[in-house]
C-alpha cells in the first residue's frame, strides 16, 4: 500500500506556463502546444490537474532542444499518446534526426512518452539506477495506467535508457552541448538535471517545482541539499519539472527550499511533541498555505511520505 500511495502521489504534478514573449506552437491539435523559450529550445507544458479531478498523463513540462545534427528531447510524458504528439510537435519544426531522448527521473508523468521515438533510434538516457526503478515499478505503473488513462494506456510501455549517466555525461547536438548530472537520492533515487551551453538553460526536471507544490517520493533532506547546489548553476534560465519556465530562478529554488525547510522543521516538531501522523499532516508547513497551488493533498502526502522516515533520525 505504501508503494502505491507514493505512485499515486507523483501523479498530482502538474505544469503551467507563464513565460513572457514566448511563441506558441501549434502541434497535433489545439491543445497541445509548444513554446519556443529561445534558441531553439522548446517547452510543453501539461494541465493542472491532481490525480483526483483527472489524470490524463499530461501534467508535467516536457521539452526538446535542436541542434545543428539533430534533437534531444528532455521527458516524453506519461502515454505514447503524448509521446506522439511531442513527436509530431518536433516534426512541425525540423526534420533533423532525434538523438536522445533524456528522462529526468522515474515518474510516469515523465517517461511513458518513449515509445514514441523508438522507430528514430535514439539513445534514451538516464541516471544509472533508472533502468532498475523502472522494472520494479513496471507492475503498479501498468495497472495505475490502466485505471487512469484507460483507451490512452493501449500501447503504452517502460522503455528502459539505454545511456546511463554515473555522475556526469555530455551529449553533443552539433552547436549546442548538454551536461547531464545523476543525482544523490532527492526527490526520487533517479534525478538527473541538464544544463544547455548554447543558452544557459538548465533542466532541473522534479528538484524544482514552481507554483505547485513540491513533491516528495525519497529524501526531504537530500532535496533541500540538491536545490542549494543548483543555485551555483550558470543557468541563465530554468524549466522546472512543473510550473513556468523563469529567469528568476534562484527565487524559484530559495521558494522551493523554503517549503521543504519548513515542512522538515514542522514534521520534526510534530515527532518531537509526540503528535500523530495524521495530526501532523493538518498541521506541518501550515504558514505555507496559499503560497502553492493544490496545497492541501500534496502536503498531506508529503508528510506521509517524511514522517516515518523521521521518526527514526
């Protein structure tokens, strides 16, 4: 059960955009768009949805960066329908071949897309422990998958990286490179961010969540130490794994990193004064409330997810 609550939760996150002077993009239909962020680079943004008002497997930030000999495209999204319709989206602007195809972690809001780029043969990468997360979660995946994106789950498949990144590995799109770095255990044992050197823009994938509120699977403590080293990025820009893309960005990770540090102290407290867990969970990171958007179910979860490991520290 504990297994699924944390599935469960991961499919809350949601992505909005709200990027100045940005060109839409029409794709395969009037609803999914791309915006072109700069030189090349280009970002889908999913619905705002939680798991309880309708997953549909597009809900998170997915993205794609061309480069004079080709593509990378940076999350696939939680179906190969969405898969295809980023495919089609990155057809609609270059013929140029896809090279890689990037996960940023686990999530199936983030890599059910795939199977979508099989026939173009590239690289699918990952953080090294990815391939094995997948298979150990490809059961509850399906199922959930199965229950939440119903006709849309056919044809729907785990496709494992076939390109690990140990610690740090750079791919070459021809004019621009991206540097790709795995993680310590944060927000889940898989998190890999990327940085563009053409741009300066950096791919944070789920260590940052901007506007909606974060969301926990591993390690509070690993994710608050993950976010204060990218603050020493030389991003000139972010896109967050949810959320708008920003060059505010230090503010985006401090507003993060508040929250958790909050919610950490709070929970703490909570273990401390000998409060239950469910007490906890209508209490923890109160002050917060109004600041993140669907609040009340991904706090609740995230102390679900944070208390018992705590009540051991």
């Amino acid at each position: 059960m504990r297994i699924l609550m944390i599935i469960m939760s991961v499919l809350s996150l949601i992505g909005c955009a709200n990027l100045q002077a940005v060109q839409s993009v029409k794709a395969s239909s009037e609803d999914f768009k791309m915006e072109n962020v700069g030189d090349g680079i280009y970002v889908h943004h999913g619905e705002h949805l939680d798991i309880d008002t309708g997953y549909q497997g597009d809900i998170c930030n997915i993205s794609f960066i061309v480069g004079s000999r080709g593509v990378a495209v940076i999350d696939t999204g939680g179906s190969l329908k969405v898969g295809r319709q980023l495919r089609e989206a990155i057809r609609q602007i270059t013929s140029l071949p896809v090279l890689y195809v990037v996960n940023s972690h686990v999530h199936p809001d983030h890599i059910y897309g795939n199977a979508a780029f099989l026939a173009d043969k590239p690289e699918f990468v990952g953080h090294e422990k990815l391939a094995n997360a997948m298979e150990s979660r490809k059961e509850q995946y399906a199922k959930l998958n199965a229950r939440f994106l119903h006709e849309d789950a056919v044809g729907t498949e785990l496709i494992k990286p076939t390109l690990a990144v140990k610690d740090k590995l750079e791919l070459d799109l021809g004019g621009r490179k991206l540097m790709l770095t795995a993680h310590p255990v944060a927000h889940t044992n898989t998190d890999v961010s990327m940085i563009d050197s053409k741009t300066g823009t950096l791919f944070t994938g789920d260590l940052l969540f901007i506007e909606r509120t974060p969301v926990i699977e591993s390690d509070v403590k690993g994710l608050i130490a993950e976010i204060e080293k990218l603050k020493s990025s030389d991003a000139k820009q972010v896109v967050p794994g949810h959320g708008p893309v920003t060059k505010d960005w230090i503010a985006a990770l401090s507003d993060a990193q508040r929250y958790l540090n909050v919610l950490l102290a709070d929970v703490r407290n909570s273990i401390k004064n000998n409060e239950g867990m469910e007490k906890s969970m209508d209490t923890a990171a109160a002050s917060e409330k109004g600041k993140w958007k669907l609040f009340d179910v991904a706090n609740r979860r995230n102390v679900n997810t944070i208390y018992p490991a705590l009540e051991w520290e």
